[in-house]
C-alpha cells in the first residue's frame, strides 16, 4: 500500500512539459539545460521545476512539492503551442466528408472568452469559417457549453489526450498532431446538422409521396402460395417482362418499405419523387456506414 502511494506520489511531481520563463513557450527536458538551470516553471502553479535527463530515468521535470493539476495544464497549453505552430489540423471524418480532411487557418486564438463558452482554441480559416477546439485530457466537455455550441451553430472538434503516455516527448506530440495520428471526434459540426436537417425533409418528403400497392396472391409453379407486389421500382424480380417483388421478403426487407395493410397493400416510398428518393437512399448508406466503422461514429 505504501509502494503504491509513493508511487502515485511520483507520478503527480513528474509532467513531461514546462514553461520555459525566457520566451514563455512550452518545452519538453531534452530542449532546456539539465537540473536547475532549465529556468522553466509549472504552468499551473508557476513554482520552479528540475529539468531531469538521467542516463536510467525518462527525461523529466520534478516538482518540489505535489501540484495536482499541473500534467493537465502542461498536455493542454503544449498541445494549443504546437497548433499554432503548425498552421493546420487534421478534421475527423463526417457526414458531408467521410474521410479525414485538412483544416488551413489563419489565426488563432488561445482561450477566447464571452459570457458563455470559452474554447481552448478559436480558430478562423482564411475564408473566415470559425472552427472551436477543445483538447480532453481529463474533464469532458460540460453539456452547458455543448448547448451553447449548438445554440450558435458552432462547429467544434475534439482531440482526445487523456491516452498519452506521462513520458511522451514534445517532437512526439507534434508529430502525432501533424499526421493526423490522435483520436478526434466532432462535438457539433454545423455544415453535418445542415445535410441531417435536408435529408429528413426529404425522407419525410418521401414518405408522403409513398404509394399503396396491392398485394397479389398467386400460386406457385410447385403449388405454393405468394404475395408479391408489382411495378418494383427495384426491379427486385422480373417475370415476362415485368418487375415485381415478393412483399413478405423483399418489401419487408427494403430500405423504401413504409407499412402494411394487413396482407393487403404495402406501402412503397420507391415511388416518391427522385429527389425525395436519393435523399433517402444516402441517409441508408449513412447509417450503413455508422454501423461499421467505429470511427464514424
């Protein structure tokens, strides 16, 4: 028990970054003098650190005395430097781009404040687009400032921090970010909560202008009797020049399959207006695609 208190206790006097006093940016052990003489301090509670690059240990900075936030504060302020730096970040799949895309900016602003929110990161594309930032390394994202998010229809990403090993270097980091390597996630993204508003019109678009088709029963060849629906806009199964659809597998199984009547009448979004009907068919490859990759999702 007192090993592992000890340890614990280790860990909280160790981060891997500290602010470096002469030109106020974020530095890693291997970038300042060994011992005393780095001049850098905790960027939490601004006491002096020892820069500690031994031949057995991880290189280091030690606290004298336990500062509990300080790991956060050093991952948070190093992870804004190196987006700064970079010029660019790398945006997790969407709806409206599936695969991971380059975000260019302009400018950035650290911490920008109001009455509400206050992200880790503003930052503003050549265009003007504004895209929020915030880093996770341990606190999520509140629901209050989610909702504010939304309510402004500010589109925000998330990059998770919270894995990263205690011992992980500043060129590692920045490499990670530069390559797109860390875990992201979109928290509001206003031009994917667009496309999902058009798509549900048209779905209810579609579901409008669905059509009842009559049930036929008919014996089969070996004495069986099937329901199929005729006029398949699927052209599921075509028989004499005809396309039809047995309605207790095909129809039931389909993407456009609204309800039933009985055994009667099925109602077929396949004969609503084109439009109505591709809207339709993406929102299927969507979910499709949520589904099957856990990074979609």
């Amino acid at each position: 028990m007192l090993a592992t208190t000890i340890l614990a206790m280790a860990a909280v006097l160790r981060i891997p970054f500290a602010l470096r006093e002469s030109d106020q940016r974020m530095v890693d052990p291997t970038m300042v003098d060994r011992g005393r003489k780095c001049g850098c301090i905790c960027p939490e509670c601004h006491a002096r650190l020892v820069a500690r690059r031994g031949k057995i240990k991880v290189p280091h900075f030690a606290h004298a005395a336990a500062c509990p936030g300080a790991y956060e504060t050093c991952i948070h302020r190093a992870a804004k430097q190196i987006i700064e730096d970079l010029g660019f970040i790398w945006l997790p799949p969407s709806i409206t781009r599936v695969i991971p895309s380059r975000f260019q900016f302009a400018s950035c602003e650290p911490e920008k404040s109001d009455e509400q929110i206050r992200p880790d990161l503003t930052l503003r594309s050549p265009a003007g687009r504004e895209l929020a930032v915030e880093i996770l390394v341990t606190h999520e994202i509140g629901p209050g400032k989610l909702a504010e998010l939304q309510r402004r229809r500010l589109s925000c990403v998330e990059y998770d921090l919270s894995h990263l090993p205690r011992t992980i270097s500043y060129e590692t980091l920045k490499s990670q970010f530069a390559g797109g390597k860390l875990d992201a996630r979109w928290l509001y993204n206003r031009k994917d909560e667009e496309e999902k508003q058009k798509r549900k019109e048209a779905i209810a678009r579609a579901r409008q202008e669905a059509k009842w088709r009559w049930v036929t029963a008919r014996k089969s060849r070996y004495g069986v009797t099937v329901y199929h629906v005729d006029h398949c806009p699927l052209q599921k199964r075509w028989y004499r020049g005809h396309a039809f659809a047995y309605a207790d597998t095909d129809c039931q199984a389909c993407d456009y399959f609204c309800g039933t009547r009985g055994n009667r009448q099925v109602k077929c979004g396949g004969h609503a207006s084109p439009e109505a009907r591709q809207r339709w068919a993406e929102e299927n490859q969507l979910n499709l695609r949520l589904c099957s990759s856990p990074q979609l999702a």
